[in-house]
C-alpha cells in the first residue's frame, strides 16, 4: 500500500469512525430525551377521581356455567361502594366466520338477571371477539361483507338474552381499517335500536405521530393507533376502553408517564358524550412486552390521574377498566379503591 492509499485509508476511516459516533450520540440524545419526557409526565400532584363510570372486565366462567348464585353475592360484595358501573363479561369467542354458537354461553341469561336483581346500578355487557386477518388470516376477515353480517347476528343473538350492551374486542385492527368502521357503524344502529350500548377495547394511540406505519413494517403487526383513526372510532360507540397496558416499560416512572400520555392523546380526541375508559392492569405476566413490576394498577391510576387532572379534569365521562377480574389480586383492588376510588369527596 502506497503513503497516499494509506493516507485515504486513514482519513475514511476516520470519517467512519466519527459518522458513527454521531449517530451513536443522536441515539442516545433521542432515548435519553425520551425517559426525561415519560419522568416528567409522571411528575406532579393527582387530582382527579372516580365518576363512577368505571368498568371491569370478567372471564368466560360466569356464564358458561362455573359460576352460581354465591359467586354473584361475593361479586356484588366486590363491587360495592367502588365506582364500577359496567362488567364486559366474555361471551365468545366468535368463530372465523363471525357467528357465534349457542352452547358458548349457555348460562348468560341466568348471568344477567343475577346481576340485574343483586347489583342493579351495574350493566351486563357481552365481551365479543377474536382475531383479525390479515395477521391471523385464518381468523375473521372484516372485509367481508358476510363476516361483518354474522358478527351483527351475534350481536343481535345476545342482546336477545338481555345485556346492556356489546364490547367489541378485536385484534389486532390497522390503523386506519375503514371496514372496521363500516362494522361500527352498522352496530351502532342496532344497538342504539335496541336501546343498548356498543363499547370497544381500543389499541393506544400512537405516542409519536405517525408511529405505527414504520413499527407495522417492520414488526409485521399493528400496536397503536393514529390518534385520527382512534377519533373515528370514538365517534362511532357509546364507550372506548385504551388497552393501557403490554407497553414493553421496564420501569414504574416510565409505565407511568407513558400512560399519562395516553391517557392525554385519547382525552383530546375522544367526544364529551362518549365514556372513555383507561385500562389497569390487574394481571401478572412477565415478558418483552409486560413487566409486572412496572405495569401495575397504582401506578397506572396515578398516570391516569395526572393526565385527566391536565387535561379535562371536570369531564364526567371517564372512567378506569380492570382487566381482568379472575388475575386481580387482593392488593390491584386496595390500589384501585385507595387511589381512584376512596379519593373522591363524599357526597
């Protein structure tokens, strides 16, 4: 190698060497940016409290027959003085082809007038779902227009046994999916027919505009919503529930001040007249996406405290949602009374 190939040499090397500091040093600039943001998102005082609208979600066995008349006593004595007004109990899961077999809840009725009758101030809602193509493509197509004929059937089928209600729970819906909003509308005027209630269990909405396009092509799969098309879904249901949880936040503060974010982005989109609805999580799993000991119910009440006392502290229709009734822990339901619930001034 001659003086002047090394002299080139050493000088590209050089210049690589200092283009990848550079980038390495906007990379850190952005990570570190991005926690100093989530710490003081979950900085300040909490102010706000329950309204009385808030939720919880129930498993398959109060009406697939596990469940009798004690459980629905044990249940009222849960619920009392809490702030719980909607119980979005399994009822599904809907076939691929949207229907919905009859011996999938043979005890729903019984379910619902047990409710009715024990803890009259609760609604009954039918928690229906299931995978979605094209990332299950095995799985519910709502593209077809038959698909989303049989998902109304079933819709129709339940209310006949007397819910309040249907909460929609399909996963996972692409940003900006107009079939599912076809789907919503169609429902919405056979709930609202029948004088019952249309909620949905809704992705978070991206944190960064834009977000879910390159995470989608990349990951193959969608996690947030755009915080237009969460708007339009919104305008289409009685109730929007933010499924605030499997977040990947390895720490409290940063679960935290991510869920005061959301809680913020959902708030500025979502009509005064429809409930919206955070979701704690009252389960315990360890994985890349859910670290128990950050994603915790305390820690997303005082989120979602801070981010509704921000920004629309007198709105009377919100709420919180425990997910799910058969993981929660003695401690989820003290943290959810104590911080959300027995905050509230007495009346």
């Amino acid at each position: 190698m001659t003086n002047g190939e090394r002299m080139r040499w050493s000088l590209w090397w050089r210049r690589t060497w200092i283009a990848g500091l550079t980038v390495l040093g906007l990379v850190i600039a952005v990570v570190v940016g991005m926690v100093v943001a989530l710490r003081l998102e979950y900085a300040g005082t909490p102010t706000a409290h329950t309204r009385g609208r808030d939720a919880l979600w129930l498993g398959h066995e109060w009406i697939d027959g596990r469940k009798d008349e004690g459980d629905v006593a044990a249940l009222k004595a849960q619920l009392a003085d809490t702030g719980i007004k909607d119980l979005y109990v399994f009822s599904g899961p809907l076939d691929s082809e949207g229907s919905l077999p009859d011996d999938r809840h043979p005890n729903a009725s019984w379910f619902v007038d047990a409710v009715h009758r024990e803890i009259p101030n609760a609604r009954v809602q039918a928690w229906l779902g299931n995978f979605v193509a094209p990332e299950y493509p095995d799985e519910l197509h709502l593209d077809a227009p038959d698909v989303r004929g049989n998902i109304l059937t079933s819709t129709r089928q339940l209310l006949d046994l007397g819910f309040d209600g249907v909460h929609y729970d399909f996963e996972p819906i692409r940003s900006g999916t107009a079939d599912f909003l076809t789907l919503l509308d169609q429902a919405h005027a056979l709930t609202t027919g029948r004088h019952a209630l249309l909620s949905i269990a809704a992705p978070q909405i991206d944190p960064l505009p834009g977000l879910h396009a390159p995470y989608l092509a990349v990951a193959g799969h969608e996690k947030w919503w755009s915080q237009t098309y969460f708007a339009a879904a919104a305008h289409r249901v009685d109730q929007i529930a933010v499924m605030s949880y499997d977040t990947a936040m390895p720490y409290r503060f940063m679960y935290g001040g991510y869920v005061a974010e959301q809680t913020t982005l959902a708030l500025q989109v979502t009509p005064p007249s429809v409930d919206l609805l955070m979701g704690l999580p009252a389960y315990q799993v360890e994985n890349i996406a859910h670290h128990s000991s950050a994603e915790t119910v305390d820690v997303a009440i005082r989120a979602i405290r801070l981010g509704l006392g921000r920004t629309d502290p007198a709105r009377p229709a919100f709420g919180v949602a425990l997910f799910v009734d058969y993981t929660a822990t003695p401690a989820d339901w003290a943290a959810y009374r104590a911080n959300w619930v027995t905050t509230a001034p007495t009346r």
